[in-house]
C-alpha cells in the first residue's frame, strides 16, 4: 500500500434537513439570514443576491439542545445594535440564547422552566435587553440582561395551569409592553413597574386559541398589534397615546379593563416613575378570509425612505389551509384588502405553520406540515409574487443512503418521513456547482428504511412493509436533470414514461404516459379549483404536470411532478423490510427483513433482469442490520442482530450462494449488536462495527476462515456506522457513532489506526444511520454522504495534502 499524506482538510459541502412541525419554527433576521429549527439543530439559511435564483445556503447548524427544538425567534433591536442574536427553546424545558461573534456562536442557557417552551421572544432597547419566554409549564419568564451582560429572571406569570400560545414584546415611552395570547381566546397586556410586570387590560373578541401575536411601530408613533387565532381570524389592534378626553361618551368609558369589552375601544394606564400614561386600544379592523386555522401574523419590515424608516401597513398572514395572504392598507378607501394570495400547495395533510417576510419585504417564505420550506418572491417588473426554489430536506431520521453507481452523480436518501429524495449539484458556467434536492421520486405511505440504487435511472426501496419497490426514471426527471445538473442530452428516452402520479387510496407510483397527458390536463383544470384540506394525503388527488422548466424544481413541483414510475413488486419476505444491496457484476439484489426467528432472517437473492426471485440464504437467527456485496461480486457480507455475521460465496456456473463462514460467537471478539460492515477497495479484508464500541477489521486465512488482524478499534461509545473509502492508495476509514460524530480513521497492519480529524470536524446531532463514500474521486479530493437520526443529510469534502 501507498503511503497516504498524513494531512486531512474538512469541508461540508451540502447539508440538507427540514424544518420541525411546530409553529414559531422559522425566523428572517435582519442581515437576510433565515434560521429555523431543524430537530435539535438551528439552521442557518444565507441568500446572496448574486443568486438569481435566491435559494440559499445551509452555511451552519447552531448545535446546543439536547431535544427537538419548539420555537426560535431572532431578537428584535430597537437601537439597531450590531449584536446578531437568536433566543430558542426546545420541548425540554431548555431555552438557549446565541450571540454571534465572529465566526462563531456563545450559548447561553436560560433554566428555570419545567416543560416544553412553547414561544420565545426578545427585545433590545437602551443597553438593555429583554426576554420573554412561555411554556407548557403554566408560565411565563421575563428575563432582563444589563449593560454588564448579565441575565435574571425578573419575573414569573403563573397562567394558573393555562397556556400562552404566543408571546411580544413592544417598548413605548422606554416602558416596555408584553402581549400574551393565551388558550382562553384572550389577549392579555403587562406592563413592566419596578422590574415586575402588572396586568394593564385583556383583550376580547377572539374564538379559539390565539396562536400569534405581533407588534409594529407606525410612523406617528402609534403601535399596531396583529393577533390571529383558530377562529380563523386576525384582528389588528391600534395603540396610541391619548387622553381622557378620547372616550367622551358613557359606553365607551370601561372602568374595570379586566371585563369583556363590547365595542371596539378601551382605555389602558402605564405607570412609569410615578406618571400615569394613558393609552388607548383601538380594534382597527378584522380580517376575514383564510378557510382553516391562522397561525402567524407578521408585519412588513420597515423599509427606507428618503433617509426615513418607513412602516408600510402590510400584514402577512399564514394558515392551515394551505394559503397565504399578504394585507394592505388602503389609504384612499380606508380599508383592509387581501391583496396577494399564494399557496394552495396541494398533496399537504395540513397546510403551513408559519410565514415570515425577509428584511426587504420582497421575498415570502411559509414553512408547512410536511417539514418543507415554500418560497416566493416579488417580481420588480409585474409585481406579482412567483415560486422560486429553496432549501429542503427530510423533517424525520434519514435511515439511508446511496450514490448513483457510475459517477457518484446524485445522492438518493430515505427517511421516515416516508419520502424519497435525489440530491444533486446544480452546474452552472463561471459557479461552483452547488447542491440541492432536486427530485422526489416516491411519497409513500410507510416510513422508509432502506434503498440502493441499482443503475443512474433505477433504484430499489424498502419500507416498514413486506414489499420491495423498483422505480425506473421518467421522461421529465431525466429531462430536467441533464438541463439542471449535467448540461447534457440524454438519448433513448421516447420508450420512457412522462411521469408519475398515485392515485386515490393506492401507494403505488403509476406511470403517465405522453398520450395520457392530454385526459390529465382535464383533471388539472377540476383541481384548480379551491378544495377544503383532506386530513388524509390519500384522499387528495396528486396531480402531474410534466416539468419543462432547466431551473430548481419548487418545493410544490417536487411534490407534484418528480415521482418516479414504479415498475416491479418483490414479494418474498414475511415482515417489514430493513435492509438491501446490489451487485453490480452478477445483477443480483440481496434483501432481508426484519426477523425474530431464523426462518425469517433469510436473505433473498433477487434476479434483477428478470426480478425473479434466485434463492434464500439462510445464517442468522435475527434481523439482518446491513449487507454489502464485495467489490468484485464474489462474496455477499450481511451482519445481524444475532451478534454474528455470515459471508457467502457466489458460484457463477451454479447461479447460487453458498455460506462459506460465519463468525462463531464463542470467540467473544464481538459481544454486541452488529450494526454495519465495509469492505476495503482491494476486498483483501471487511471491516464490521458493533454497538460494543468495536471496530474490527477481518482477514481470509483459509477457505472458511476469516480471523480479525490486528488490534480492533475501541471507539469510545457504540459504533452504528462504518464505510471504507475506495481510494486504493490507502485504507481512509469513516466510523459514525451513536452521539453523532463522525471520525476518519487511517489503517494499516503495520501502524494500526490513527485519528485523521482529532478536532470532529465531522458530526451530526443525532445516532449516525450510515455513511457512504462517492465512486468518483481524484488523486486528492474525496467525497463522504452521512445521514443520521437528526433528519439530516451531509456531503462532506475531503481534501487530502
């Protein structure tokens, strides 16, 4: 073997992941950095403007929670401080606040809940800062942050086994106001005396629970509150200073704030240094137009002009049924007119979560159900508002993943989100390629466990079912990706389907063919028309619209027109599908399923010319956790729960396997769950990785016996994941764990192993699922695919010096 150079550099060259499934998920900070949280992670999203497609890229995921983050918010500064801060908390009770510096984030937790953090909120003023966070705990915190950067809890509203849905904070006159939205429909309004906070006035008018809430400063220094709830209603309420005299008549005189008010005005007093301030809350109007539950209200952001801030009266609102609604205020009419609508996505269970403007107001972006980020941006010419693509990922554990076999020229991931994603780099003359999700080829029905693509247009998944599924590439994706991706004409496509649709109540992608089209697009002018949201995604129509265009597909397009046709069932197996492999060199599939006895452990052959079913390998007693075929076709490799793992040897006269050794648990070497195995490049030997934190790599010294060479490697904590890089100059091994670290290993028999990344440059926040190294690579740069529990998929360059 060639020495390697003992230098590693680390690059994350793509991540990919989807937004969690709670409101307050997704913020736009004022330096056009989008953050949402992403499980336990915090993403963050840079869109330059050169980018014409103004998609963005994950550039950083801020790691620090322990469970799956519930809401973040960037802080709000009214001073226009250079601080960049973000405030999140997550379903155990934990709230971290991030403070940028430089290239790095300080943490900085804030303890005292005892349950999940519904909402989170913080505002800068005058050297100080506040922050308000709500919980299922029944209460809501104020923090308070001095001048000396120190944080104390200020106060404690206990909601008397209540919630606050959504949570704000507004400064008027240096007094600073807090608007909780709470289960009971009502709005209720502090206000801070002496470091405590003093119920002020309760709002009234709402009919379900109040979901967000969201203050604005007018240009004549009123203040505007926008309140949506699941009455399917937002209310926008006006603030301003005022007198006695406002309310001259009896009716509109409310001495007691605390009771329900009847008409649209009420008085409110703030106390600051012993002067009474006199507000007065207006009900400005009510906006009626959305069909299901609202969750966000958010404001335009000021804008620039003539030297002047300026807050343009523009209200974003977002809902379940699949919409958004951008409001303005019409001067001349002195009215509230719904003035863009966007969405009706179609394909969701449930529509958005949550919407947010970027900092100029000409870029939209709602985050959905389905974990997926939907963007739109105004056009400067037309003005209207058009679907561009963004960033996307999986919103559950990615269990696995593959690369297209010949060039390593897109990455196919799956998920238990039941979906099926392609990865790709889009090319582009004078640009680095840059990678996105470019095809969704199967929305299924279970979660997704295993795949492995066969050829550049096929590949083969299984699910927690006992069938396996063959998909075969589509005219239009096949299209789309030599426009998008390789910048080539692809031939032979005329005998290939168009696309695919699934029908109602079926899991099966049925293929559309190009003189079906024309009775398809009949059935599109029928969807077109407003539908109520199905709770079931099955009994929504999925509709197909052949993709022509050579830009990035939209988050609506994937969902619609990426599926893959599929072309073959394999029926063997008795349980759900864990695990398959494929062989190149004999066109043979090796399956297994899940098993709690030895009849059902058996690994099934499959023929894939034929997808005849070949022979069942019997070996292990339980499920079988991974296979992988060796380089050259000869052995098949699996490992197993059973704490064994099982090599058979193929024949090709024969066309059959036969076991030609088994590890003999009397050895002892392994004591655990084996999770994952690999052969090196040259297959003189396999590596396999156990939940006993072994590494242990295997050598052939007769016909039926492979014994360990050398010492293995202790790696500290339960090793789920191991791939061997093809470069043949050396044994660069990659070992996943379950806290999520990802180390590089060098191997040999002389040295043993040595650390390659001493820094864990490389890691994910979740259980690592596996790890798979692309075929293509040069004398110097190579490629590592992760994917992990933490819904994340990563491409990580390696730069060897």
């Amino acid at each position: 073997m060639v020495s390697m150079a003992e230098d590693l550099n680390f690059e994350e060259s793509y991540i990919s992941v989807g937004c969690n499934r709670n409101p307050f998920s997704v913020d736009w900070g004022i330096d056009d950095t989008l953050a949402y949280s992403a499980c336990n992670s915090i993403a963050l999203v840079k869109f330059p403007k050169s980018c014409n497609q103004y998609t963005g890229e994950i550039f950083c995921l801020l790691t620090g929670h322990k469970k799956n983050i519930s809401c973040i918010k960037w802080i709000v500064h009214e001073d226009k401080g250079l601080k960049n801060e973000l405030i999140s908390g997550d379903i155990d009770g934990t709230v971290i606040l991030w403070t940028q510096n430089g290239d790095k984030w300080l943490k900085g937790l804030l303890m005292g809940h005892t349950a999940t953090i519904i909402n989170v909120f913080g505002l800068s003023y005058d050297y100080r800062t506040l922050f308000a966070t709500s919980s299922a705990d029944s209460t809501i915190k104020v923090w308070s942050r001095d001048a000396l950067e120190e944080v104390n809890c200020i106060e404690t509203i206990s909601l008397d086994g209540g919630f606050a849905f959504s949570i704000s904070l507004v400064v008027s006159s240096n007094v600073p106001i807090l608007a909780c939205g709470r289960e009971n429909c009502i709005i209720s309004l502090y206000y801070e005396h002496d470091s405590k906070f003093i119920l002020t006035l309760n709002l009234y008018g709402h009919e379900d629970w109040i979901r967000d809430l969201n203050f604005t400063h007018l240009d004549n220094n009123d203040i505007m509150l926008a309140s949506c709830s699941q009455d399917h209603f937002i209310r926008v309420w006006r603030i301003s200073h005022g007198s006695d005299d406002y309310m001259k008549s009896d009716e509109n005189k409310n001495e007691d704030n605390m009771e329900p008010l009847e008409l649209t005005s009420s008085k409110m007093t703030i106390i600051d240094n012993g002067v009474s301030l006199s507000y007065f809350v207006v009900l400005e109007t009510i906006l009626s137009g959305h069909e299901g539950w609202v969750y966000s209200a958010r404001w335009h952001p000021k804008i620039s002009q003539n030297g002047k801030d300026h807050q343009p009266l523009c209200l974003l609102s977002s809902s379940m049924d699949k919409t958004m609604v951008i409001w303005t205020f019409d001067d001349e009419l002195g009215v509230w007119m719904d003035d863009v609508h966007v969405g009706e996505v179609g394909g969701n269970t449930l529509g958005f979560y949550g919407g947010v403007f970027n900092p100029y107001g000409d870029v939209i972006l709602a985050h959905s159900y389905q974990g997926s980020l939907h963007m739109w941006r105004k056009e400067l010419e037309s003005g209207c508002w058009q679907a561009i693509a963004t960033k996307s990922g999986h919103f559950a554990p990615v269990q696995d993943i593959d690369w297209e076999p010949e060039n390593g020229e897109f990455l196919v991931s799956v998920s238990t989100d039941q979906t099926t994603r392609i990865h790709a780099p889009r090319q582009r003359s004078g640009s680095e390629a840059t990678w996105h999700e470019v095809a969704r080829p199967q929305i299924h029905g279970y979660n997704m466990k295993c795949l492995t693509v066969i050829s550049k247009y096929c590949f083969v998944s299984g699910a927690d079912e006992k069938v396996i599924r063959v998909f075969q590439a589509p005219k239009s994706f096949i299209n789309m990706f030599s426009g998008v991706c390789t910048e080539a004409d692809e031939n032979n496509v005329d005998n290939k389907a168009l696309g695919a649709t699934v029908p109602v109540l079926g899991l099966s992608n049925k293929a559309v063919f190009d003189d079906e089209l024309k009775n398809l697009k009949s059935d599109l002018e029928d969807l077109k028309r407003p539908m109520k949201a199905s709770v079931f995604a099955s009994e929504e129509p999925s509709s197909f619209c052949p993709y022509l265009s050579s830009e990035l597909p939209t988050e609506t397009t994937l969902m619609k027109s990426t599926l893959w046709p599929e072309t073959q069932k394999l029926y063997g197996h008795g349980y759900e599908i864990f695990c398959v492999s494929y062989d190149p060199h004999s066109k043979h599939l090796a399956s297994a399923c899940k098993a709690s006895k030895a009849e059902h452990a058996n690994i099934i052959i499959w023929d894939t010319l034929t997808w005849k079913q070949l022979c069942c390998l019997p070996g292990h007693t339980l499920t079988v956790t991974q296979m992988e075929f060796s380089h050259s076709g000869r052995f098949l490799l699996s490992v197993s729960r059973d704490r064994t793992w099982c090599l058979f040897e193929r024949f090709d006269k024969l066309k059959t396997y036969k076991l030609s050794a088994k590890y003999d648990k009397k050895c002892k070497i392994i004591s655990r769950v084996i999770w994952s195995c690999s052969w090196t490049p040259d297959d003189i030997f396999f590596m396999t990785a156990s939940r006993d934190k072994q590494v242990v790599v295997w050598v052939r010294k007769s016909e039926e016996n492979w014994t360990p060479v050398g010492s293995s490697l202790d790696a500290g904590e339960p090793v789920t994941a191991v791939a061997v890089s093809p470069n043949t100059s050396c044994y660069l091994v990659a070992i996943g764990l379950e806290s999520g670290k990802i180390q590089m290993y060098k191997w040999s028999i002389v040295n043993g192993w040595k650390m390659m990344n001493n820094n864990s440059t490389l890691s994910h926040t979740g259980t690592v699922t596996r790890l798979k190294w692309r075929p293509s690579y040069t004398s110097n740069v190579l490629y590592l695919a992760s994917c992990a529990a933490d819904n994340s998929v990563k491409i990580h360059k390696i730069l060897m010096t």
